[in-house]
C-alpha cells in the first residue's frame, strides 16, 4: 500500500456501526467532510456527524433497507464498514467496489485490495501532518508511535509558515542559497524553540537566514 493524503472537504462519507470502532471513524472524518453513521444502536453521539438509526441488510429483505440502498441514498467518497455483522460488512465492501467508492474494513487486517483504505494514526501541528500506519495489523502499535511523534511535531506548523515565506522572498536567490538557507532554518534549534514558545517565529527566521547568507 501506499500513502496518500485525500481532501474530504465537501465529500460524505458512509459509517456502518455505532460502536466504539465505528464512532471513532466518524469523530476522525467529521472534522473535514459530511459524515453519516447508520446504526441500530450508538454507543454515544458525534455532534458533527448525521446519526441515523436504521439495521440495513447485507441483501434485500422484505421491509427492511439494504447497504447497497444507503450507497445510492448517501453518495459517498469513502465507506466505513465498523459493524459487528461480517456479512453486513462484505456487503459494504461489495457495494463500494461496485461504485468505485473507497472502502475501509475495520474488521480485517493484513493484506487488501486494491480501493481499500486504512485509516492512520496521525499526528497535525497547523498545515503539517504526519501518518503512521500498521496495514492494519496493529492498531495500538500505530498509536504508539503516534504518541511518540507526536512532541517532535510540537511548533512544526509555525516553522512550515515561516519557510513558506521565507522560500518566497528568496526566490530571487540563486537556487543553491536559497536552499542552504531554507535548510538551515528548520534544521535551527532557535526557529524551533521560537516556535514553541511562542515568539517571533518570522523575525527568528530571518536572522538565521541572514547568518546562513552572511548578508
């Protein structure tokens, strides 16, 4: 598998289950796109997310709404099977490819098919973001490691901004300089702790850049 980072701004997406898995998913997503969870039962409620109370059936039955109906009635980009049901779940998955609808199975691990999607472990300071992932096969490990990237990312998003506009007033600067110096102020101890502790990240910049430039 590879990683890649998808936009959900303006999209839906699917959540099958009501559980803690299911819930967890929905919480992950309803910060960005259109979440609506489809469950008999909610372990709790996700304020950002439509909650609707239904038992779908992996096939048609007589009375009752199928997965494949919830597809055509919701549109989404991305489908979460988090149900209990591994019937109920397979029909998620048979649905999404037959729509060319990205799919997540929060009932396998290991290997996947080609449209699966596994939800990372991330960690975010502003604009940077930093995933880690397991195939699946160790959700606590991913946690872990996320714990431990995560102070390392502290202040990251401050120093991203301050080289973005740093990178645009040296665009003038022959493309050896202006790398050496872009290079040296993330790699600098105090842009970093500028960052964290709240000063001028900017102003803090600029100097090591002038060092770096000898200008």
């Amino acid at each position: 598998m590879i990683p890649l980072l998808h936009d959900f701004e303006g999209e839906r997406v699917l959540v099958f289950g009501g559980g803690s898995v299911g819930l967890r998913k929905a919480c992950r997503f309803a910060g960005e796109a259109e979440v609506v969870v489809v469950a008999p039962a909610f372990d709790e409620r996700v304020p950002a997310a439509e909650m609707v109370r239904a038992s779908p059936a992996a096939d048609e039955d007589a009375g009752t709404s199928t997965v494949a109906e919830w597809f055509d009635r919701v549109e989404p980009a991305l489908a979460v099977a988090a149900t209990d049901d591994a019937a109920v779940n397979a029909a998620v998955e048979r649905a999404a490819r037959e729509r060319g609808v990205l799919v997540n199975r929060a009932d396998e691990s290991g290997e996947r098919d080609a449209g699966s999607v596994v939800v990372p472990a991330t960690v975010r300071d502003g604009s940077v973001v930093a995933s880690v992932a397991t195939g699946g096969l160790s959700p606590a490990l991913s946690k872990r490691l996320r714990e431990r990237i995560e102070p390392e990312l502290d202040g990251a998003g401050r120093v991203a901004e301050a080289a973005a506009e740093l990178r645009g007033d040296l665009r003038d600067r022959p493309p050896e300089e202006r790398r050496d110096a872009l290079r040296a102020v993330v790699d600098s101890d105090r842009v970093w702790r500028a960052a964290r502790e709240g000063e001028d990240v900017r102003a803090t910049a600029e100097r090591v850049v002038e060092e770096t430039l000898d200008v």
